[in-house]
C-alpha cells in the first residue's frame, strides 16, 4: 500500500475533511463484506480519483464520505463530524454530491434546479430564495460556464449541461466537500472535455475545496487531481499521489487484466491488450 496515512491535527491546524479509521462495512443479511479495513484521509485541497472495478466498494465508500450510511466497525469523520455522534441531516447539507442519478424535475430551468440545493429539495421551495439567494444560483452558473441556460428546461440539456447544473446545485452550499459519482456518465467526448474543463476552473477558483470523483476511465481525470485510491474486493489497493498509484503495475492488479497507462500534459490514458503492452492503432 502507498502513500497517505490517516493524520488529524488539532488545536485549530489544519483538520482533515474525510478521515477514516479502520472502517469496515458488512452486509448483514448475508454477512458480506463490502468494504474492510479502510485507512484514508482526504485534506482541504486534494482532489482525489476513486476507482476500481464494479463490485469494489466505490458506492458504499462515498456513501459514507456522503453520510449516507454508517460503518459497521471502525470510525467515519467528514468535517469534523463523526458519523453516530453527529445529526447526519445536518452534516449532508455541508457536502457538495453529484450524480447522474439524481432525480432532478425535467420541467424546472437550470436556475430553479441550482435554487433547490439551497433547500436540499427536489422541488423548489420558492419562499425559501431571497434576492441574494436567487444571485448566488446566477452567480454558480456562470462560473460553470452555463450562465445562458438559466431558463432552459433541465429536461432538454445535453448530458454536460446536466452534469454542470448539477455540480452548480451541489456548490449552493457552500461545501468543503464534494462528492462526484461518475460524472461523465454516457457524455460524448465534448461534452466530457468541457466538464473536466469546468472541473479543472472550479478547483483553481476554489482552492480549499476538497473532491472525490468516482470514474472508470483514467481519460476522465482532471490534470488537478493530484491523488487516487484503488479499490479491489473491498480493501485498499494503494492510494496516494496520482503517480505513485496510477502505474501498469498497480491498475493491472486493482482490475485483474493487464494495463498501460500513459500521462501527458496532465492527462492519463489507459488501455489492455493481449500482452500487456499493445498501443492503440494510429493512422
């Protein structure tokens, strides 16, 4: 394993956003083990890529981060808060999550769905948003480079223009934290470069902003993401910085195939061949 260990500091240092000791995760009606033995810190600041194969663990480890549920053993801090001595409700409202699951209304306009992460609702609680309020969603659009889709019905986005009115919601709060689940979910590959675009301006204009992107695709991957945790079967393959971790050596043994990886200006790309080390065909 590589790479970061669990620290927290105190006396009014900086604290650690996630921290998570000797966490395990069992289903109870069959006794499986989901997640065990997690070790993990995440700083104000880092910007993390949480992968692994289907059936790793990713969904039950940010749900966690996201406290969405508790551990079956060991301890979950997010903010300063640890789950089982904390009003959950009141912790999720600090955390910024993103996923293409998201039940979203399609009638309502970009801005009336950014307005609802004030509320934490599904629907707008239109009494609930002041003039300042109503500023602030504005003001979240433009700095997603959407700011003309205000009006413009949710249902009749594209698939990044969804991402990013969603990624607008989340930043309502105000978060310390963001979650992001498979983001790029079914996006074509302009849509995928202007939301890592989009990403890339948001960390850069945030800079104690921490983020944990659940991704399959190493291609997905901002060039600010600067660590990475690999799931196998429920324990830690290794995390820490995104070059320590992200090697041939170590994806071929989180996805039990043999994988090159390559990094360029920031950006990774990751392919298999029979051998190992086949390059895709150029023209």
């Amino acid at each position: 394993m590589t790479g970061e260990t669990a620290e927290h500091t105190v006396d009014g240092r900086d604290t650690a956003v996630v921290l998570l000791q000797d966490v395990s995760v069992r289903r109870f009606t069959t006794d499986q083990v989901i997640l065990d033995g997690i070790d993990w810190s995440v700083r104000a600041g880092e910007h993390w890529a949480l992968l692994g194969a289907n059936g790793a663990g990713k969904t039950t480890l940010l749900r966690l981060l996201g406290a969405l549920m508790h551990p079956t053993t060991g301890s979950v801090e997010v903010l300063g808060a640890r789950l089982g001595r904390v009003d959950v409700r009141e912790l999720r409202a600090r955390i910024g999550h993103v996923s293409s699951a998201q039940r979203v209304p399609e009638n309502l306009g970009a801005h009336a769905v950014v307005l609802t992460g004030h509320t934490g609702t599904v629907q707008p609680l239109w009494r609930m948003y002041d003039d300042e309020v109503r500023q602030r969603a504005h003001e979240l659009l433009a700095e997603m480079g959407i700011k003309e889709l205000a009006d413009r019905p949710y249902g009749v986005c594209s698939g990044g223009q969804r991402a990013r009115v969603l990624i607008a919601r989340a930043l309502m709060a105000d978060p310390a934290l963001l979650l992001l689940d498979e983001p790029f979910n079914a996006l074509d590959l302009p849509s995928r470069e202007d939301l890592i675009e989009a990403l890339h301006q948001l960390a850069e204009g945030r800079p104690r902003l921490a983020t944990v992107t659940v991704t399959h695709h190493l291609e997905e991957l901002s060039p600010v993401v600067g660590h990475a945790l690999l799931l196998r079967e429920g324990r830690i393959l290794a995390r820490g910085p995104v070059a320590e971790v992200l090697t041939d050596y170590r994806l071929t043994a989180c996805f039990g195939r043999p994988i090159t990886v390559a990094r360029r200006e920031g950006r990774w790309a990751a392919w298999s061949g029979r051998s190992g080390n086949a390059r895709p065909e150029t023209t």
